[in-house]
C-alpha cells in the first residue's frame, strides 16, 4: 500500500512539472525575444514610402508634332488637393492624345478658352525631354531638317555652362544627335502632363504648357500651410514637448541674424523663436532617414515621392527645391550629388 502511493505522488508530481514547463517556456521565449530595431523599421517606411515611384506603372513618351506636346516620361501625380479639377485650354487647336505615346491616337482638339475637367497629373521623373520653343532648322545626318515650335525633343546632354543641348528626335529610330542653342528648347522638367476629360467626356493627355489650373496657387498655398503645419508638430510644438521627445539637445545655438534658438540634435535641427520652455517651433530641418517629418517626408525619399507629394516646385536651383506656402513659410529640399534622393528637408521658416 505504502509503494502505491508513493508512486501515485510520482505520478502526480511529474504531471505537475510537464505543466508548469507548457506555461513558462512560450512566456519565456516571448520575453527574450529580439526587440525591434528602430534604424530597420525606419528603413522599412522608407522603401515602402519610395515604393510610390517605383510600382508597375508603364512609362511612355509623349510627344508633339506643333500642337504643343513634349516628350516627358513620368508617374501620375494622385496630389489632388494640389491640382485643381478645372483648367483652361491656352493654346488653339491643341491635341488630346489617348497616351503618352508619340504615335498615340489624337482622340480631340482643345480650341482657347475651352475648360475641362482635370482627371490626371504626369509629373516628369527625369530631366531627358524638352519642347522647342521656336521654329528652328537643324542638320540631322547631312540633312536639313525644320523643328517647329511645340515638337518634343529628347536631351541627351548640356554643355558645362549650360549654352547648348545635345538632342535628338524621339521619332528617329537611328537617333541621330545634333546641337542646338539652349534657348530653343525648354529646360527639362518646366512642364507637368495633365489628363483631361472635354465637355463631349473625350478623355486624353495634353501637354501642361497649354492647360492653365483654375486656382491652382491658392489651392496650393493651402494645401502647402497644411503640409508645413504638420510637420512642424513632428517633435512637439513647443522647447518643452521637443526635448521631451528627443532629450538634451547636443547644442544651443542662436540663429545668425536674429534671436531665434537653435537645438541641434543627431539627425535634426529645431529652431524656435525665443530661449523659454514654451516657445514655438518655427522650423524643422531633417538630415536623416530616422528623423522623418510628419506628412510623409524623409530625407532618403526619392525626388519622384516627393513630386507626387507636393506637385511642383516654385523654385528649382542645381541641387535644391523649394515648395513656398506664403509669409516666409514652406519645404525647402536638398538632393544628393547624384540628384536622385533628399539629402536634408527644411519646413517651416525659409
């Protein structure tokens, strides 16, 4: 009797073991588990967002035969509180294509004056198409050629101050190269693509040189103040919420030109507009992929993201864009070398 119930207090306290292990080990393979790397989550967010400009949409080549259409390769801008939905034909007689396709079917004509309703954005994505501005002639392989005004044209190259193009036609199947003067041609990305539907609901692409968007600046400058508003809130409105959320600044420095306070962080700088706890965040500048900004935009985003983002700049220099909402304010972006990704983004105070 007494062996049984020794063995029965075995059996129960075996039991007993097998039951506590079940619980601890998942709870112990949860604790132990690798916490997740914040530089890889970032980098994440950032392929996804440069996803954007990378997905499986065809690229085309529009072009022109005189009614004002270019060659410019591009995306859809989906931006629609940038662009409004109403435009203005400005040119007479002005081709609506089916695609962006040279040899795309011409499915209307635009007279001047005419509205219509704006469906679409193609912002161009690389700076390798122009349209001649001028009438002009042209040696093409011995012979003399006639470009006319409004034809599109591929740029192949620019000389070091920028006085000449090398270009050819998109036509050409032996792409034939010739020189010509920079001024007859437009500078590459001047002009949008926008996808419109007429009063007879005809629906084509025309070339944005000759499609005016009726309140377009105010929209924009709206659209824009929301933009920089947003950001600007990325870390805290205030000194207090922003060391708060990013710690001790490495450096306080003072605004050459003003009295405005300068927190630099690893990656980032705030400035405010004075040296007390609850003074305001007036500007936001991000060097760094791990210090996105509010509204979707990250230093290592592609300019192509950030076009569709923001639509067009009001003003490009070599390296930089800037994209003005009104008193002083806006998104000012620095490229890399290679022109291709956001090295810095500035919001705010310009």
């Amino acid at each position: 009797m007494m062996i049984y119930d020794h063995r029965k207090k075995r059996k129960r306290g075996l039991f007993f073991l097998i039951a506590l292990v079940i619980l601890i080990v998942p709870g112990a393979i949860w604790i132990m588990r690798p916490s997740p790397n914040p530089n890889e989550t970032n980098r994440r967010k950032l392929e996804s967002l440069n996803a954007l400009s990378s997905d499986a949409i065809p690229l085309a080549v529009p072009g022109g035969n005189g009614s004002g259409e270019t060659a410019l390769s591009g995306r859809p801008d989906v931006s629609s509180a940038i662009v409004r939905k109403i435009g203005v034909s400005t040119g007479s007689n002005v081709n609506v294509r089916e695609d962006h396709s040279v040899s795309g079917a011409v499915v209307a004509k635009l007279s001047q004056g005419q509205k219509v309703e704006i469906v679409d954005v193609w912002t161009p994505e690389t700076a390798s198409e122009a349209v001649a501005l001028v009438d002009f002639d042209a040696q093409v392989r011995g012979r003399a050629v006639k470009i006319l005004k409004g034809r599109g044209v591929v740029v192949i190259s620019r000389d070091e101050d920028g006085s000449h193009y090398m270009i050819r036609l998109p036509q050409d199947v032996s792409k034939a190269a010739f020189t010509v003067p920079a001024g007859k041609v437009s500078k590459p990305l001047d002009w949008q693509w926008y996808r419109i539907r007429d009063d007879k609901k005809n629906v084509g692409w025309v070339f944005g040189k000759y499609i005016k968007p009726l309140g377009e600046t105010k929209d924009r400058d709206a659209t824009l103040t929301l933009l920089v508003r947003e950001a600007l809130g990325t870390f805290g409105g205030s000194r207090e919420a922003v060391e708060a959320a990013l710690g001790t600044p490495r450096r306080v420095g003072i605004e050459k030109g003003n009295s405005n306070i300068v927190l630099r962080y690893e990656g980032v700088l705030v400035t405010l507009n004075g040296n007390k706890s609850d003074s305001k965040v007036i500007a936001l500048e991000a060097s760094s992929p791990e210090k996105g900004l509010k509204g979707g935009m990250a230093p290592g985003m592609s300019r192509e993201s950030l076009r569709k983002l923001l639509g067009k700049p009001n003003k490009t220099e070599k390296n930089s864009e800037s994209f003005l909402s009104g008193h002083g304010e806006g998104i000012s972006v620095r490229f890399r070398k290679d022109g291709t990704a956001i090295e810095s983004i500035r919001v705010g105070k310009l």
